[in-house]
C-alpha cells in the first residue's frame, strides 16, 4: 500500500482499528492481563520483550489482517522491532493493515479537569523515522475529567497544534481528547468538546484533514457533526475500559464511527493458550468489534 492507498482505506475501509500500543506505564497491567504476571520478567527490557512476543503472535495470527482490521497503533518500541524477521511497519502493510504510531510520551498532572501531553522535544525526529519505515499516522492521547471548558479548550488546542506538526510531515494525525468515562459530567463534556473541536477544524486550511479518536457518547450520535466534517477523514472510537460486548454495543448506535479499541480488543487473549485457541479467541473479538464498527 502507498500512501493514497491507505487515505482510502482510512476513509472508507470497512473494519476498525487495532490498538496495541501500551506503553511502559500501562505494560504491566496489560500483561497481566495476557496471563503474565510480574515474576515473569526482572528488567524493562525483559518487560517490552514479553509485550513485544504477545503483539507479534496477534500481528501474524491468520485471522488478523486487513479485511477486518484497517490498522494498527503501534508503541515506539514495537515499530522498531521485528515479525519474522520483518519491520512490524511492513509486516502490517504486507497484510494491509495500515500503520500508525503514538507519539506522546504521557500526561502531566491534572489542571482545570483536564491532563494536557507532557513535551515531545524529539517529536520531529520520531516522525521523520516513522515515516520512512512506512508508517501511516500517528496517535496522541489527552484526558478530560471534568466539564470544564478552559480546560477542555486547552486540550483540543495542544492536539491540534500537534497534529499540524504531524501534518507538516506528510502524516496523519490521529488527534485523541479521551473523556473519561467516569466523569460525573460526561454529557457535558462531549457537548463542550464537539464545540472546540469544530472551531479547531474551521481554522485548519481547505483541504487539510485529521482524523479522530473519541470515547463513546453519552448520547448517541453527538459526535455526527464531526463524521460528517470534509475537514474528518475518520472518526474512531476508544473502548475507555468498557468491556467488549458493552463498547460494540454502544459503538454500533453512533453511525460512521468505527472502533478503535485496545483492552477491549485482547481482554480474552492469553498467553497459555495454544495457537489454535489463541487464534479462535482473536478472531471472535475482531468479528465482534467488525460488527459494532459496521453497524
């Protein structure tokens, strides 16, 4: 696939995106989850290996590939590693999977409801290496807490003036101010970021797009105006800790969205399994989350 070929698939692809893009904080717990518990590893480096091993045996699995899944978030650490001898770049675009990267390195402290991108000082040297390995786009993740509109307002700032950075590099952003489902004012926040996300799309140049990455509404089609947006190549949809059939179903109600989960996607995957069973487990999640992202 080249470049046009996965805006395409980006805009109209049926499927969803994979996230396998834990990073060193959310590791462990992802891990755990895989049946791998902590006494399995004594260094970090033993730690990305394990997390490393398990995204390699999703990505070559037969029953991940770019029929169902359009693309894949990959961490840093997994794009510059390897697939049977393969770049994971490569090995997901041989499948037709396009590859996006995340590229914030945390959240600072919480401030007016919200937790900002902590600095990415060498951002404009990870995109130049990204994107000649292959990769598509990229992935940055905000968190808002609280309906407060300063706040919010300064969320979607940062990650439309991040995304332009990415834009200026020929890739695409995927820009993501989560709202945490817990809020006690989710409601209010999604009608207060569905507002500054428009002024922020107006103020990009003609021609110019971004895509999306939003949790599920608390009303269901809240986010249409953003689907519907010339300036929107896609909107996808985090699971925000929903378990799988709970998100699919709530997916399947917001028109246009597709899904773009993580722990949703590999909540029945375990590393004591046989091929066989591991596979029969992936593939029933990716049907599942195809459904909701079709429907």
């Amino acid at each position: 696939m080249n470049t046009t070929e996965m805006t395409a698939k980006m805009a109209s692809g049926n499927g969803f995106i994979a996230a396998l893009d834990q990073s060193g904080g959310s590791t462990p717990k992802a891990l755990a989850g895989y049946g791998v518990t902590e006494d399995a590893w004594s260094t970090e480096e033993e730690m990305y290996g394990l997390i490393h091993d398990m995204r390699s045996r999703i990505i070559r699995s037969d029953v991940f590939h770019g029929d169902k899944v359009i693309g894949a978030i990959l961490f840093e650490r997994t794009m510059d590693g390897s697939v049977d001898g393969k770049p994971v770049p490569q090995a997901l675009i041989d499948k037709g999977v396009v590859p996006f990267i995340k590229i914030d390195k945390g959240l600072e402290d919480e401030a007016n409801g919200v937790q900002l991108m902590k600095p990415m000082p060498t951002l404009d040297e990870l995109l130049t290496r990204s994107k000649a390995m292959g990769v598509y786009g990229t992935k940055e993740r905000s968190v808002i807490n609280s309906a407060n509109r300063e706040g919010i307002a300064a969320v979607v700032a940062q990650q439309f003036a991040i995304g332009n950075q990415v834009l200026s590099h020929g890739m695409m952003p995927i820009i993501e101010p989560e709202v945490n489902i817990k809020s006690e004012t989710r409601a209010e926040c999604d009608a207060i970021l569905l507002d500054e996300i428009l002024k922020n799309l107006d103020a990009l140049p003609d021609g110019v797009q971004v895509m999306l990455k939003l949790s599920l509404p608390v009303e269901p089609c809240t986010f249409d105006p953003l689907v519907a947006h010339p300036k929107v190549l896609r909107v996808v949809a985090l699971s925000g800790g929903f378990k799988r059939p709970e998100a699919c179903a709530h997916l399947a109600k917001n028109k246009g969205i597709i899904a773009s989960f993580s722990r949703a996607l590999l909540e029945d995957l375990r590393h004591q399994m046989t091929d066989a069973e591991f596979d029969a487990a992936l593939g029933s999640a990716i049907d599942e989350i195809y459904a909701g992202s079709i429907a």
